[in-house]
C-alpha cells in the first residue's frame, strides 16, 4: 500500500510539471485519498489477522467462573478404596509328620539297678535295735562283671559293722545278687540314711529308716 501511494505522488508530481504553468494543480486531496484508502487496506489486514487468531483458540478454553460460583462448588475429595496386604485365601494345612518311635537309648557297657527289699523306704525301726538290710543288685549294662565285684559304704550314718561286701559270683548281663547286711538302729529318734556303692561307681544302694 505504501508503494502505491508514493506512485500516485509521483503521478501527482509529473502531471503538475506536464500541465501549463499559469494553472497549477491542488494534489492535496490526490494525497488525502490514497492515505485514507492505506488505513482502510490495514484495517482489512487486521480484522483479518483478528479473525486468523480467534479462529486458533481451542474450543475447550474454559470459561471465568465467579466467586460466588466456585464458593458454592466444594472440589470434591476423592475416596481412597483400601486394598488389603495379604490376600484372604485359604492357608492349607502344614501335614504334620508321622509319630515316629523314639530310638531306645543306648544301653552303656557297665551298668547295675538296686531294688531295696528290707527295710522299705522310710519304715519305724524301734531305736537300738537291729534290723536286716537286703538289696537285690542286678546286671543292667551289655558287659558282664568277673567276681569279686565289691559292694562298699560311701554315705550317711553307719548303721552296719562290715564296711564292705564282695560279690563271689560271675555277673553276666540280667543277673542278680542279693547283699545281705546286718544293721542297728541309732539309738537316738529320727531320721536316717545310709548309702553303699557298687565298685566303679555303677549304682548307690541305700537306706532310709525312722528311729523311734
């Protein structure tokens, strides 16, 4: 547009040297015009570079919402939905094992049981008097014994003469011998006891008397 007013000047110009002298020619309005149809050819570009932009603008702009509006709207909260760790399924049950026997204990080489036949345990023995001892002594290791196996005192009040008794016999495996022994109560009431020992420490024979 700005070219096309600087040729109509110059049009404007030529035409004015071209025309007889003596009648000079007004080119004021010439000029008036082209400016006036320069700002109506921006205005066009505008309105149209307008028109180019709005067109741009997605559909979805949201609109202004007033105060009084977003205040009567609450955003809404979000419930959360609880999802459990541990799922509930079914545990199976863990098979229990089998009852299973237990393993017979290993029987040392060299062992003996004591089985008190008299006195029983605790039993009145009047004070002073005599009373017999007897103790079955049995064979419980793989082992046998060679004779001469001594039964001897170890613990407790005396209440016997000898101090030790010898088994004579052969002790194989599951045999037994009885010790007899010859005792006297003490002579003061109460509660007594006396123990023995089979050589090698195998078993404590012993008694418990009440002297009364």
């Amino acid at each position: 547009m700005r070219n096309k007013l600087i040729t109509i000047i110059i049009l404007a110009a030529l035409l004015a040297g071209c025309a007889p002298s003596p009648a000079p020619v007004d080119i004021q309005p010439l000029v008036d015009a082209a400016v006036a149809q320069t700002m109506e050819a921006q205005q066009q570009v505008a309105d149209s570079v307008a028109q180019t932009v709005a067109a741009q603008v997605p559909l979805s702009t949201p609109t202004a919402v007033s105060a009084a509006t977003a205040e009567a709207s609450p955003t809404a909260v979000p419930t959360l939905e609880l999802v459990p760790l541990i799922p509930d399924t079914p545990v199976p049950p863990v098979d229990q094992p089998a009852d299973t026997p237990e393993p017979a204990p290993i029987q040392p080489a060299y062992a003996c049981n004591v089985f008190t036949i008299t006195p029983e345990l605790r039993e009145e023995v009047k004070a002073g008097s005599q009373f017999k001892i007897k103790w079955m002594i049995i064979n419980s290791g793989t082992r046998p014994w060679d004779a001469g196996v001594d039964v001897k005192y170890s613990d407790g009040v005396k209440m016997t003469v000898a101090t030790s008794v010898e088994i004579p016999n052969k002790m194989n495996p599951g045999d037994s011998y009885t010790v007899i022994l010859n005792a006297t109560a003490p002579a003061q009431k109460g509660r007594y006891y006396m123990t023995w020992m089979v050589e090698g420490q195998l078993c404590y024979p012993s008694v418990i008397i009440d002297s009364k």
